[in-house]
C-alpha cells in the first residue's frame, strides 16, 4: 500500500540491498521513506554510499540542517559526517561531500536540468560509475560533471530521456581532451 508517493516496502527493500554489501546510490522515495527516522537508514549505510538529495529531500533527513548552516557547503558536510557516506546536493550548485571531509562544488548544471527524471538519470550516472570501480566521492563528482556536460550539449527543451544518450559524446571529447 502507498502512503502519499511513498511505498511502506521501499526501506525495507535498501535494507535488504544493504546486506549485500555493494555500494548503493539512494535517491528520491528511498531517501523519503526514512524522513521518520533518518538514524536508522545512517546506521546501515557507509561510506561507500551515495544520498542523492535536492533541498526538499535533505530537508527532510536532515532537518533544519540547511537553514542553520552558512552555506550549502557547510551543511552537506555536516550531513556527510552526520550520515557517514557521500552527500550529493543537488541544484544549480551541486555540492558532493565525503564523511573524510573532501568537498566539490559543481557549476556546470544548465537551468534546463530542472526537469522530471533528470535526477533518476544523474543516480544512474553515479551508479554506473562506482559499478565501473570508481570511488563513490569520485564518481559522484564525475557522474554530477556528465550530467551537466551532457545537458549542457543538448541546449533548451531537454527531457531527461535525452541524457543517457549524450553521455557517450562527453566521455569521448574528455578522452579526446587526454590525449
């Protein structure tokens, strides 16, 4: 049964993935399935972990901490040591930071990223990143950097399904850029 957009078996499906020990990106319902008790979803995650949250969502597994830290820098680092494991803050200033303390701010994302799924496709990114063997605080930064890259490509009128396929592009000119 759904309460609002939220599935009651959600947590208990990340509890089961967990278990398994890989290392998970969590986003959107995931993430609002514990806003009743954040702790328990923190005391079972780990470093490895990737929270992908825009405001609203922090706000909930993290309130108050936006409006009572100086900047977006601040509180995804606190959230970071709060949850131990990667904090991805979305928006327009992306911010990712590590429980270590490591920090990035992404400036690339183009206003047209505000649109339905874009964020299910920038988890994706991160995911298949970290599933390729890189480091989650890396693959956070790099899969943020795609994202943004890849819409920027696209221009106006972007859709989220268009990302996936633009990725292949911007992996080829940052190649093309190495050598």
């Amino acid at each position: 049964m759904r309460i609002g957009n939220i599935c009651p078996g959600t947590a208990a499906q990340v509890f089961a993935l967990v278990q398994t020990g890989a290392a998970m990106v969590i986003d959107a319902d995931a993430l609002t399935s514990f806003k009743d008790d954040p702790k328990r979803l923190f005391g079972a995650i780990d470093r490895d972990d990737v929270l992908t949250p825009h405001t609203g969502e922090f706000e909930r597994i993290f309130p108050g901490l936006l409006r009572s830290s100086p900047d977006k820098v601040t509180a995804a680092r606190k959230a970071a040591d709060k949850a131990g494991c990667v904090i991805l803050l979305k928006g327009p200033d992306t911010v990712i930071a590590a429980p270590d303390g490591r920090c990035a701010v992404n400036v690339n994302a183009p206003p047209w990223l505000a649109t339905a799924g874009s964020g299910d496709v920038l988890a994706g990114f991160v995911a298949g990143l970290i599933a390729q063997g890189m480091e989650s605080f890396e693959a956070a930064c790099a899969g943020v950097w795609i994202h943004g890259a890849a819409a920027s490509a696209f221009g106006p009128g972007l859709i989220a399904e268009d990302l996936p396929g633009l990725a292949p592009a911007v992996l080829k000119q940052l190649h093309a850029a190495r050598a």
